[in-house]
C-alpha cells in the first residue's frame, strides 16, 4: 500500500498554504539571485580576487539554474513532490551556509552550483504542487502568491546586500538563509503532498543534454554580453552553439516517445501566448531591474543604499497591487487586462526614460510606484493565464517549460538591458544630445519600452473569454 500523502482539491485552507510556503522559499531563492551583487567588492577581497573575477560566481548560480530546471518535472514525477522540494530546500540551504564560510574563488563557484540545483528543484516542483492542490476558484490569488517574489525580491536584495555588507560582513548574507531553511524544510515535510507515478516514464537523457547545453551556451552568451569588456568571438560561438543545442532539442522532443517536455502543449493558445509574448515582457522587466539603479547611480550621482531605496517605490507598488489583482482579473478578463495594463507598463517604460537628476523626488517616487502597480498586475496575468486551459495530465510539461521560459527571459533580460545601454551610449552623440544628464539610460528606456510594447502582439488574437473558466470560478 503506498503511503502517499494528498491534499484534496477542496482543501483550500491547506493550498493557501502551501502556496504561503512556496512563495517564501521563492523568495528566498530569488533574493539570493540578486543580493550578493552589491557585496561583491567585499568578497573578491576575502578570496585575494579582482572583483570582476568573481563574476562566474554570481553566473554559476544562474547557469545551473538554467541547465536543470529542464529535469525538474521528471524527478518530481519520480520521486515525489514533497520528498523533491524538501531536499531541494535542504541543498539550498546547506550550499548557502557552506558559501558563507568559502575562504576561495573556486569553493564558492562550486557551492554557488550547488545551490542553483537546489533551487532548478525548489521553484518549478514548488509551483507545480500549488497547480495540483489549489482549486480552480482560488488559482488567481494563489499565482498572485507565487508571483510576488520575484517582483519584490530583486528590488530588495542590493540595498539589502549592501545594508549587510556594510554594517557587518558578506558572509552573513549566506547565513541568514539557515533560518529560513529550517523553517521552510519543516513546513514542506508537513504541508506538500508525495504524490507520485508509481510508473515514471523513462529519463530523457539525449533531451536533457541537447536542453541543458543549449540553454548553457545561451545563458553564458549572455553573461559575456553583459560584461564591461564582451569578446565578442566569444560571445556569438556560445550564442551559434546554443541555438544549435536547442533546435536540436526540440527536433528530439517532437520525435521521442517519452520527451523530458510535451511541446504539445504550445498548441494551447493561452499557454503559448504567455510564453512567447511573456518572455519578452520578463526580458523587459530583468532589463529595467538592471537600468534602474545603475541610473540612479551613475546618471543621478546617488550612492548605492539611496538609489537602492529609490527602488523600494516598486516594491511597495508591487504589494499594493496585490489585494485588488484578483477582483480586477473577475473584473475584467485576462485579454482586456493584459491589453490595457500591458499599455500602461509601456508608459511607465517612457516616463522612467523622462525621469532627470532635476526631476523632483516625489515625481520619481510616484512613477516608480505606480509603474510597480502596473507591473505586478501584469505577472500575475500573465502567470495565471498560463495555466488557465491547461488539464491536469499536461500540467508536469507545462510547469516545465514555463519555468524555463521564465529563468531563460530574466537572464537575457539583463543582457538586453546592457545592450540598450550600449546602443544609447553610441546613439547620444550621433543624436548631438551627449550633455544632457543620463540621456544614455533614458534612451535606453525607450528601446525598452518598444520590446514591451512587441510582447503584447501575443494579445491581441486571444479570444474574449480567454481564461474565463477561472474568473468565472472566482468570483462564486
């Protein structure tokens, strides 16, 4: 007799939370992601490095994310959702406080690797158990749970990394995840259901090699893209070699009977649009995360904490959103709020590209709030939608490649954001407009907000009633 475990799909009190418990150890994940890049100068003197050394660090994390995300939903599958997330957490964890008491370069690479497969683990199985155990009439607001962390979490970790780094040392920026760990690892052991296939198809090993060299090369393509110094030989072998990897992979998941992903489910059309279109606005929302406080930095002359605190406005815009996003989505309708509220992200997009060291504080404030309303709202659209029309046996496929789609578009979306940069360096003096304050960002911004403005074509052909099933369900 197995001892699974299920949380029935009526159980609502128990899938709010489990998805409270997932959305934390995102949380922790995702701020992990981005708070060490203000501690950096620190810790490249602990280990005798030069701070630009220490990038394949802060890469290593984001590479092995990518590289194994892809082998998630078949070790869940496997082996079961709650034993996965558990020792998922429990990798994290133990990696982080190891990574605290790194005294070389090359230790700390090696455990910030470890860590990126504790979280490849952590996020995609954590979400896919919220999809199994939240029932159709509250899915909106559990997304809207799960969607938080990743708005609030990079806004928060540099001044938080530098709040640390200042006043104490880097290495606690590690220890502080023991806690939390802890706490997250006791709550998955009672909370997460072990439901699994008592016959797991076989392990795609050729998808996964093609999968995860390709999105190595490109995530690494990327990475040299981003740098100060892009060789560019580099850059385009890894980008060639990663396109290749990857069009091969999905020549094999077309032709295999057992695929480590079911690409059929990009014939559902409101999956496919928040995939395609979805990717382009999360390129757009890693871009801005990287022009925002560089501007404020380099374009307006504030330090790091000060500019990191500029960027709390979004954050306190992205959780203001929160209480009223489902009553809008019922509201409204996904199609029509994706459309409209899709708009106004490309505004916001234009007003940070007005935005001067002559611009009065609480204009600033109010644009970098409101644009978190708006921003928010989006994610959580877009992140519902998803999985609106998607049924129960495509679900494993679907959580999948949408997680790596969303790992893949925040990556690039960095690099994207360096690139603007670049173009609107080289563009202000052809333009004759190179002594205006931080017009190199502000241009920036625009180009931005023209890639935002492509992510809604995806919209557009979307039917009325798109994803009506779970409005209509919420609002009973």
């Amino acid at each position: 007799m197995s001892n699974t475990t299920q949380v029935p799909a009526y159980d609502s009190r128990a899938s709010t939370w489990i998805a409270l418990l997932v959305a934390a150890s995102f949380f922790m994940e995702n701020l992990d992601a981005t708070i060490i890049v203000t501690a950096v100068p620190q810790m490249a003197e602990s280990f005798g490095v030069q701070a630009v050394d220490l990038s394949i660090g802060v890469s290593a994390y984001m590479l092995a994310l990518g590289v194994f995300i892809p082998a998630s939903g078949w070790v869940a599958e496997r082996y079961g959702a709650r034993t996965v997330f558990a020792s998922a957490v429990a990798l994290f964890t133990v990696s982080s406080l190891l990574c605290g008491f790194a005294t070389g370069l090359w230790e700390f690479v090696f455990l910030r690797v470890l860590q990126g497969m504790g979280g490849a683990m952590m996020v995609p199985v954590g979400r896919l158990a919220v999809l199994k155990t939240t029932p159709k009439e509250k899915l909106v607001s559990a997304i809207a749970t799960l969607t938080w962390p990743a708005l609030v979490a990079p806004i928060l970790g540099p001044p938080i990394g530098g709040f640390i780094t200042t006043y104490a040392s880097w290495r606690w920026i590690f220890y502080l995840n023991l806690p939390l760990g802890i706490i997250a690892f006791f709550f998955a052991l009672k909370l997460i259901p072990n439901d699994k296939n008592p016959t797991p198809q076989p392990f795609d090993t050729k998808g996964f090699l093609l999968g995860g060299g390709g999105l190595f090369c490109t995530l690494w393509a990327v990475e040299l893209v981003s740098g100060d110094h892009t060789p560019w030989a580099q850059a385009v072998g890894f980008l060639i070699a990663g396109v290749l990897l990857l069009a091969g992979c999905v020549r094999h998941m077309h032709r295999a009977s057992h695929p480590m992903i079911d690409l059929s489910v990009l014939k559902i059309q409101t999956f496919a649009a928040t995939v395609s279109g979805g990717s382009l606005f999360r390129m757009a929302t890693g871009a801005t995360a990287l022009l925002l406080p560089l501007m404020f930095q380099v374009g307006f002359g504030l330090n790091p904490f000060h500019a990191g605190l500029l960027m709390v406005a979004i954050f306190t815009g992205n959780l203001a959103m929160k209480p009223a996003t489902t009553g809008i989505i019922r509201r409204h309708g996904f199609k029509r709020v994706l459309g409209w509220n899709g708009l106004a992200n490309v505004v916001f997009l234009l007003c940070y590209a007005m935005l001067s060291p002559n611009t009065p504080l609480g204009w600033i404030l109010g644009v970098l709030f409101v644009g978190g309303l708006a921003r928010s709202l989006h994610f959580t659209g877009l992140n519902t939608l998803a999985f609106a029309d998607v049924p129960p046996a495509k679900l494993r496929a679907a959580n999948t490649l949408f997680s790596t789609a969303f790992q893949l578009s925040l990556g690039v979306g960095v690099a994207v954001g360096a690139l603007a940069l670049r173009v609107g360096t080289w563009a202000k003096d052809g333009l004759g407009v190179a002594d205006v304050p931080a017009v190199d960002f502000r241009l920036a911004f625009v180009l931005i907000a023209l890639l935002s403005l492509v992510a809604l074509y995806d919209v557009r052909p979307l039917p009325a009633d798109a994803g009506d099933e779970i409005a209509r369900k919420a609002k009973k």
